[in-house]
C-alpha cells in the first residue's frame, strides 16, 4: 500500500475518433484521505480525466493506479468508488430513502433490504438528511438533494469519492455552505475525493491541493496558497486571482525594464526568484493589485481613476494604462475618488515577469 500515491495517474492520454486530443500526457497523484480539486476551465479535460478515472471513459493510453493496482481494465461497478453527478442524477420516482439504498440492492453486492436501510440510515444521518427519508426528491431544494447524492455514493463505502462540479447548480450563498460542508464530510469520513470545478474560490477554499487544467495539459500541480504567490506560468496567474492579475507590456534591454511610463532597474529585483537568464525582448509584467498601490510620490506608473468599485471592507480602483484596464486594490478608507489622478507604485519582491509565450522568467 502506498499512501502518498493513493490514487496515481501515469501518462494518460485521451484522443476521440475525431483526432481531438483531450488530455494530453498527463500524470499525477494523489494522497489517501486528500481532498485534491481538478480546477481549470471549460473544456480543460477535467471531468475527461474523472471519467476516465471512474471507468465510464476507456484512455487511448497510459495507466491508472488505485492503491498501487491498475485499474484500466477493470468495470466502473469494481473500482470501490462513488460518484456525485453534476445534476445529482437522483431517481425521482424514489423516497430519499430508497435513493440512497438503491446502490445496495441491485448487482452483485446486493444485500437484505433490511440491512440495506441500516447503512443508508448511517450516512444519511452522517449528511444532515434523516428527516427526509420519507420525501421525493421533487419536493428538495438543491442542497437538500446534494447531499441525498453525496449518502448514495457514500453508502456504497467507496475507496475513492468522484464529484463533478457538484455545487454549479446552486446559488452563490448555499454553495458557501455546502462546499464548507463537503469538506468537513469527507475529511470526517477519511475518503479520498476528487473534486472537479470551474470556480477558484472553491478550489482554494476546500482542497488539500489543486491541479489546474488547460487544454488537455496540466499547469500546475500544487498547494493552493502557491497558485497566487508562485505561479508557474501566465495562465496560472491569470486565471487564479480575484480581483484578476494586472499586465503590463514591457522591454527588457540594457539592464533596464521599461514600460510605456515607467522604468525598473534590474538591480532593483531579487535575483534569487529569477527562474532563468533574462535575455533582451518584449515580456509581460504581471503584478496583483494589493502590490500595486497609490503613493503621495511620483511612483512607477501615472494613472487616472477610471471607476472605484467597492468589494466589502476594501476598494478596486480601475485605471487604464496603456490602453489596456488595470485595478489597485485598496482599504476602504483610501480617499479616492472617480477622476482622480495617482501614481501608483510596485512592489517589487511580489511582480512576475513572463515571456510572450507565458512562461515565467521572474
């Protein structure tokens, strides 16, 4: 057994009959007991890469390990896991109850009715819902039949628990609240989950780590705090990040970075978060908007404030500067208006210098 690769995927590739090449190459891992979000956008072969996982999508190639043992060839129905649809795919015909039972009383595992209705009892007493064993799902609201979905693959005491955007059909505050409570289920529950989404903030917010997508491919690989502070690359600081990253077109030569208004000396960064020799040519530096911020001082960059957007206790302040929008994200208090016009001024140990192409330099 080996608990640090749990869950492995070696060089996975995935190709239709069409030439689409969906995933491309992929491999990763994942730790018992984890809670890893598949984050990237539309498209990106995320719920490709579940389903393959959960056998319901044979790979062109490469392998699948579950706790050290191949699992490409073996039936969805023999891979202990449980899988949580995007549209919770309940039977509407059933009570509550006989959802969550259902995978209990049909197949080879098949079991007595009556100690069927125990285990189903017990994990649906674990997700908050025994008072509606009685009711339809029709009847729920989407919470309620989230976590009927989430009892019916729990009963089934898989090894591995598959969810796929499992909160997209939900509004913006209960999502707040069921993804606090996935988490704290299945960390109760010991299970190791894959997790699929679109939305940063619930990646960020639940997953023990994060593996972000893009075009078959993956980006990165990594704790969530490191998306933000150390991405590796454009994509990755662009997609992660709310208020989204400002970039501004620069050039290197001479020792000198220069912008369409502004300079910075190469002396000035620290050499040690340089990821390669910077070769003179056109770059993008990317900064977030907390570290770039209005001084009293003539700073790197001359703006005026375009529009203040207020986002709880903090403010974005929308500039645009050469010809393309930026934001500078201060406190509440900072007395800024539309109109107004500022320097603003970068700090340094916190901007990325990236190639035309996107990957990091800086």
């Amino acid at each position: 057994m080996n608990d640090e690769k749990f869950v492995e995927v070696k060089n996975l590739k995935k190709v239709y009959d069409n030439g689409h090449e969906a995933i491309k190459d992929v491999s990763f891992s994942v730790k018992k007991g984890d809670l890893v979000c598949l984050l990237g956008p539309s498209g990106c072969g995320k719920t490709t890469i579940l389903n393959m996982l959960a056998g319901l999508l044979n790979p062109t190639s490469g392998d699948i390990l579950f706790d050290g043992k191949s699992v490409v060839n073996v039936a969805p129905k023999d891979r202990q896991i449980g899988y949580v649809f995007q549209n919770y795919a309940l039977y509407p015909h059933m009570t509550v109850l006989q959802n969550v039972m259902f995978p209990l009383t049909v197949g080879k595992q098949k079991m007595p009715k009556d100690e069927a209705k125990k285990i189903a009892e017990k994990y649906m007493a674990t997700t908050q819902i025994t008072e509606l064993a009685d009711q339809k799902p029709g009847n729920l609201s989407g919470g309620q039949q989230q976590r009927v979905a989430i009892a019916r693959a729990l009963v089934q005491q898989p090894k591995i628990l598959l969810m796929d955007e499992p909160l997209s059909n939900l509004d913006a505050r209960l999502r707040l609240k069921i993804r606090e409570e996935i988490r704290a289920l299945v960390k109760s529950v010991g299970i190791t989950t894959l997790f699929v989404t679109h939305d940063q903030e619930e990646a960020l917010s639940i997953g023990d780590k994060i593996i972000l997508f893009n075009n078959g491919v993956i980006q990165q690989d990594d704790l969530g705090q490191n998306f933000y502070l150390e991405p590796n690359n454009y994509f990755v600081a662009n997609f992660v990040g709310n208020p989204v990253i400002d970039n501004f077109n620069v050039k290197v030569n001479g020792g000198k970075i220069t912008g369409s208004d502004f300079e910075i000396n190469m002396d000035d960064l620290d050499k040690d978060r340089f990821k390669r020799d910077l070769t003179d040519g056109e770059y993008v530096l990317s900064v977030r908007p907390e570290n770039i911020l209005p001084v009293e001082e003539d700073g790197a960059v001359s703006a005026k404030v375009d529009d203040v957007e207020l986002i709880g206790r903090e403010r974005i302040l929308k500039f645009t500067h050469d010809g393309v929008q930026a934001r500078s994200l201060v406190n509440l208090e900072t007395p800024i208006k539309p109109g107004d016009n500022i320097n603003l001024k970068m700090r340094l140990d916190r901007v990325f210098l990236f190639t035309k192409e996107g990957e990091r330099v800086y």
